[in-house]
C-alpha cells in the first residue's frame, strides 16, 4: 500500500461486469491486475479472479464506496436511464472525491449517438444528432462524464461502440438457433466491432490516458449490409441462408426497428493513430471466418 492507503497494483473497477468489460478483465487478470466489478444480484458470478459487487443506484454501497478507494482505474458500462446516469447520481461524489489516484476512467457510449446521415462517414468530430431517446440518453451520460472528468483532472476516455460480436455472440450463434434473419433495407449498412479488438483498444487507452475527456470511435474498416453477414456465416456453416426480407414489410420489434432508424459509415482513425491499435479482426469476415476456426458455434446440429 502506498502513502495513501491505496495499493500499487493497478486495480480495474468495472461498473457493470458485461460482455465487453469482462472482456478487459480477463486481459487485465493475466496482466497482474486487481478487479472488482458490480453486479445485479448475489447470484452472479462473473469470472474467476473477479471480485464482485451489488450495484444498486437507489441504494449506494458503502462496500462499493470502500472498492473505490483501492481503484486506479475505472470502467462504466451501466447504461443510462430516464433518470439520467445512475453510476453518476450515486457514486459521482466518490470517484470526484477520490481524483489524486485514479488514472482513468473509461466509459462505454454507442455509435448510436450519431444518429442519422443517410450512410455517409462520420468521425469523432461529427456533430452527435441521436435520433432515439436510448441514444440521447447515452449522448446526456457521455457529457455529464466529460464534465467530471474536466472537474477533477481525472483523464476521461468515451469510447463510441459499434455493433458488437465475438465467442457466443455472433450471426453464427443466431444461425445455429435458428433465429437469424436476412432484413434487407436497400442502402443500409452497419459497422461492427470484434469484443477482441474491443478489450485491445480499452487496454491501449489505458496505457495512453488522454490529457482531457477524449471520444473514440471502436469499429471496425468496413460497413457493411446487415444481410451480407448473415449470408456469410451461413457459407462458413454449410448452410442456406435465411431468405430475404424487405425491411418494409419484415415483423420487428421496436427496438429492432430503431437500430435500422440510422444509416452512417465509422471510421476508426483516432484509435489507430492516438492509441497505436491495430485490429486484428478488420472486418466481418475476417472475425467470422476466426470465430468458426476457433469452434465457437461449429455446426453440430
């Protein structure tokens, strides 16, 4: 322990222990790391290695105030709601109270803040536009952290994510459980992002902690038409696609509906040029085509 009370060892708080923040704890695990993370209930146990907290914004923790404390860095990936952002509503005051030893906090936004341009390229540098209330709520969150961070001197890094994929979670699985579909809206493209390269750039941002409140795009290089991956996977499996279906007519929900609402090209060349990354899945098919070498979702059926 240091002068303060506070370890040497880099400790990772994770708000939110998700797919991609357990992603970054593993990594940083076998790195020598320290983690503690939050969870919904006692129930969950996330990873081995992982110590867990219950995170309840209408009830601050005294446990998760005492966590903090030992934190170096800290990672959010607890979505906002109506309320606004509930890390921040109850546990803003500690993390601000606790700025002469954390080194960075990162927060995990959407590509959605963007909103709408008709699938022209956006950057960092864009003007958000957010076209559905989930994404006005993350642009608020996204905001309302940069302040903190500008208030207390604690280097802030926004990561903007794309549509995430990776081991158990990719058209490969959707396939395999029959429940891909193949929704075609004529000019509509997506990016993605591999939970990979995801951890690669968290990491990254971690050893190069931005001077102020810094926004990053994590995509990946190549848009792409949401169908396009879907029949791509289905030839790595051997299998007929789903048939098409015109968006126009197609039974979605509305959550569903919202993502296909914005139409953008990312581009990503803020973290290969500020943060040194290079993906290693670079499109679609090259993180699909890894996914099915490596078994994940190999057809048995």
């Amino acid at each position: 322990m240091d002068a303060g009370g506070v370890s040497a060892m880099p400790h990772l708080f994770c708000f939110g222990l998700g797919y991609s923040a357990l992603a970054l704890a593993k990594y940083l695990l076998a790195q020598g790391w320290s983690v503690t993370g939050t969870v919904r209930s006692p129930a969950e146990k996330k990873a081995e290695g992982v110590e867990t907290l219950v995170f309840d914004a209408t009830a601050p923790s005294e446990e998760v105030r005492t966590a903090l404390k030992q934190a170096s860095h800290i990672l959010v990936s607890v979505p906002p709601d109506e309320a606004g952002d509930p890390v921040l509503s109850s546990h803003g005051a500690d993390i601000a109270a606790e700025a002469g030893h954390q080194k960075w906090i990162g927060y995990l936004s959407t590509v959605g803040v963007y909103g709408d341009h008709g699938g022209a390229w956006v950057d960092e540098e864009t003007q958000p536009d957010p076209v559905t209330a989930r994404g006005r709520r993350r642009l608020a969150a996204e905001r309302a952290w940069a302040e903190l961070g500008q208030q207390t001197g604690i280097p802030v890094a926004i990561f903007r994510l794309a549509g995430i994929y990776g081991p158990g979670r990719s058209p490969l699985d959707g396939l395999k459980r029959g429940e891909a579909r193949r929704i075609v809206k004529p000019g509509q493209v997506f990016n993605r992002i591999h939970l990979a390269d995801i951890a690669a750039v968290l990491s990254a941002s971690i050893a190069r902690p931005p001077a102020f409140p810094r926004i990053y795009n994590v995509c990946d290089d190549e848009p792409a038409p949401p169908q396009d991956v879907v029949t791509f996977a289905a030839r790595l499996l051997g299998r007929p696609p789903p048939p098409e279906e015109p968006f126009a007519t197609a039974d979605l929900s509305p959550m569903a509906k919202s993502f296909y609402a914005e139409n953008k090209r990312c581009r990503n060349a803020r973290v290969k040029r500020e943060l040194g990354v290079r993906l290693e899945y670079r499109n679609y098919r090259d993180g699909l085509t890894a996914l099915f070498r490596s078994g994940d979702a190999s057809d048995n059926s």
